[in-house]
C-alpha cells in the first residue's frame, strides 16, 4: 500500500526506469500527498521547512521532475494502472475513515492493487494539489471520493476522466455511483426490533438534527413506529453530538 496522509503503509517501489514520485516519498520518508504538496509549491499546506527541504533533495538526487507537458507524459514509459486514490476530508479526526481505509486496502491488495490516501481536510487548495497529483499519475486506475460525514457534494471535475465512486456522499446529478449508509433502514430495524417485543414507548437518541445521518435515522423511527400503528411522540426524541457523554446524558433524561 502507498502511504497517505492518514497514516503508514508500504511503498510500492518502482521497476526502474523514470523516477516516480513513489521514489521520491519512499527516500524522503514521507508520503506521496506530501511530496505533491511540496513540488507543487503549495504554500499553505502544513509541512515544516525541513520536510520541503528534504523532499526537494530527494527529488534533486534521483533527478525526478514534475511532468509539465503532454509531451512529458507521452514520453514517459507505460505503468501498469494498478493504484487506487482514496480521497477524503477528513481521516484522523473520527476512526470511520480509516476503517473505510482498512476495508479498501484489504480488498484492493487481494485484487492486486494498491491504495494510496490523500486527506484534503477540506482546504480547497490542498484539494486541488491533490487531484492534480493524482491525476498525473499514470498508475491510478480509479479514485474513491469520499466524505466522513454523509453528505451531498460537488464532485470535482477533474473526476470526470477517471472512474470514481462516491463513498459515504452522494451527488447530483448522479454521474457517478455513490454507496451511502442505509440510515432510514438502520432506524426502521432498531425500532421494529423493539415494537415486536412488545414496546410502545420507545426513546430515540439522535445526532445533530441537520445532518443527513440524522435525519435518515429518524424518519426510519417515525416509519417503524407506523408500522406498529404507535404515535410519534416528540417528547421522547433527544438530540445529540455523536458522543457518548451526550448519549449518556440523553438516556437518563427519558429514563428520568
């Protein structure tokens, strides 16, 4: 696996040849989002003096360049399209990207494939150098775009030469296929599990209201509740953040 922004992972080394990028990250010891960061002169981007210091070094010293030109790239040797780009926003803030992360890689190195991870932190300019990075690379066979919170977004259009799919976001108009939690049926499930024991008064803990997730969630609720010809009842709904200090508190609020 290539090693992103979110964490280590192994480098894919190169089979001679043009240096690559790869090559760069693997003798600077840092990842490949970052040396694209610094050869594209991205300025605000968080790396210290020393890294950039130490990355155009190694780029200086294998004698690797940045392909300015379509004559550049059509002078370059073939490379097997064998990575896959996980693009996200967010991936050390909340540990469900990088489960995601985990589920990708796993499936991809059992295809063959190797995955290399790009957190934008939802810096349009750390975005950009992103996409221009990986859509340089010859080796990106497609790209995962996806978001920590489910959401709607705009899907960079650069994205529209390469095979994407959305994960955890979803798009409109829907040019690319988009894989997104079942929350109406995660919500309809829990509550109907507990109408068929019997239970009539039912309490909900929710998230944020305004969030997708959340809102999801509740209409399955509302839908069970239906199902088992119950009344909606406001009063036993809570509204939380997503964490369990919260939830507690929530919790002994309707058990109050």
């Amino acid at each position: 696996m290539a090693k992103g922004n979110g964490g280590d992972a192994s480098i894919k080394e190169a089979d001679g040849g043009r240096p690559t990028m790869t090559d760069v990250a693997r003798i600077a010891g840092v990842s490949q989002s970052s040396v694209s960061l610094v050869l594209n002169e991205m300025s605000g981007a968080r790396i210290s003096a020393e890294t950039r210091a130490r990355v155009r070094e190694a780029a200086r010293k294998i004698g690797y360049r940045l392909p300015n030109t379509r004559q550049d790239l059509a002078r370059a040797p073939a490379i097997e399209k064998d990575t896959i780009a996980f693009i996200v926003d967010e991936i050390s803030t909340s540990p469900h990207p990088v489960v995601s992360l985990d589920g990708i890689r796993d499936y991809a190195f059992e295809q063959g494939l190797l995955v290399s991870a790009h957190a934008t932190r939802s810096n349009p300019d750390l975005e950009s150098a992103v996409l221009r990075a990986v859509m340089r690379d010859p080796a990106i066979a497609g790209v995962i775009y996806a978001t920590i919170f489910t959401r709607k977004v705009s899907v960079p259009r650069e994205l529209a030469s390469i095979p994407t799919i959305l994960l955890n976001c979803y798009a409109e108009p829907r040019q690319h296929m988009a894989i997104v939690p079942g929350e109406v049926a995660g919500g309809f499930a829990a509550t109907a599990h507990l109408t068929s024991l019997g239970h009539r008064r039912i309490g909900f803990i929710n998230g944020e209201p305004w969030m997708d997730a959340a809102i999801d969630r509740l209409k399955g609720y509302k839908q069970a509740l239906a199902t088992a010809d119950i009344a909606y009842d406001e009063s036993l709904v809570r509204n939380g953040d997503w964490l369990p200090l919260r939830g507690y508190e929530a919790a002994l609020e309707l058990l109050a």
